[in-house]
C-alpha cells in the first residue's frame, strides 16, 4: 500500500514506478540493468499522457480517468488501439 493514498489516483503508472525503483536497488543502481523496467515506465507514461490528451479534447472530466475505470480503458484501448 502506497504512503500517500493518492498516490496511485494521481500516478496511473505507480507499480512501473515502483518495479524501476525495485530493480534499481537490486542492482546496486545500474540503469543498464533495467532498461527494459524503464522502457516499460516510459510506455505507460506515454498511454496515460494519450489518454489524458484524448479526453480533454473531448472534454471528459477528469481528464485522468478515475482507477477504478483505468482497467476498462486500458482493455478497449488494445481492442481498438484508440486511447481515451
């Protein structure tokens, strides 16, 4: 459970986070060591800015969705391949 209880609400890409923070400090700090955690950090972080781009042109509220509606988006999302 995170420290903050808004973390995960304000952060779609907290467990990404925390799997490059883990893997760091399992490798002594080797970024090299974890290049596949940060790419996979910078995927999510892409969707969500996607997402959030998409909905406020659409004029969604909020323009992050709520984490309970995040799974669902994220399923329609490889359905269609069409974010938001």
């Amino acid at each position: 459970m995170p420290k903050n209880p808004d973390a995960e609400k304000n952060n779609p890409c907290l467990k990404e986070q925390d799997l490059v923070h883990k893997c760091l400090n399992q490798n002594n700090y080797d970024n090299s060591q974890c290049e596949l955690y940060f790419t996979n950090y910078k995927n999510c972080k892409d969707f969500w800015y996607r997402v959030q781009r998409d909905r406020r042109a659409q004029g969604k509220y909020p323009y992050l969705p709520e984490v309970a509606d995040r799974e669902h988006i994220k399923q329609q999302y490889m359905k269609t391949k069409v974010s938001g």
